[in-house]
C-alpha cells in the first residue's frame, strides 16, 4: 500500500523560494514536491523551519537555490 504525502499550505513565496505549512507530517529535507496539472513544478525542500513548515526551492538545478546540492553543499 502506497501512503500518498499530506497536503500543505502555502505560507509564502519569494521568487523561487517556497515556504509550506503541514499540519502533521513534513517532508523529509531534499525530498522533491511536484506540483502543477501535469506535475510541470518540481520543488526541492532546503530546510525545515519550524516544528510543521518547510522551505522549498522552485527549481532544484538553478543555482538561486541557496544551499542546493550542486553548490557544494
């Protein structure tokens, strides 16, 4: 059986900075949110910010991304 991923809100959006509220389970960091209809968005979460919201990077391969994994990181 397959667990789909909870929904979240979002808390806000600064260029290609994405922050999401979960009310119970958040994801795990670098783990990949797609969104859109056809799943077209792909979000890379960067680092947990409270105890329920993430902070999600829009597009993994840019290097806007503070902290992505091709930096360095």
């Amino acid at each position: 059986m397959t667990t789909l991923p909870e929904r979240g809100s979002v808390v806000s959006v600064r260029g290609g900075i994405v922050d999401l509220r979960f009310e119970r389970h958040i994801p795990v960091i670098h783990s990949l949110l797609r969104a859109g209809k056809r799943e077209e968005i792909v979000l890379e979460v960067l680092s947990q910010l409270t105890s329920n919201t993430v902070r999600y990077c829009l597009d993994t391969h840019a290097r806007s991304c503070p902290g992505h994994a091709g930096q360095g990181y």
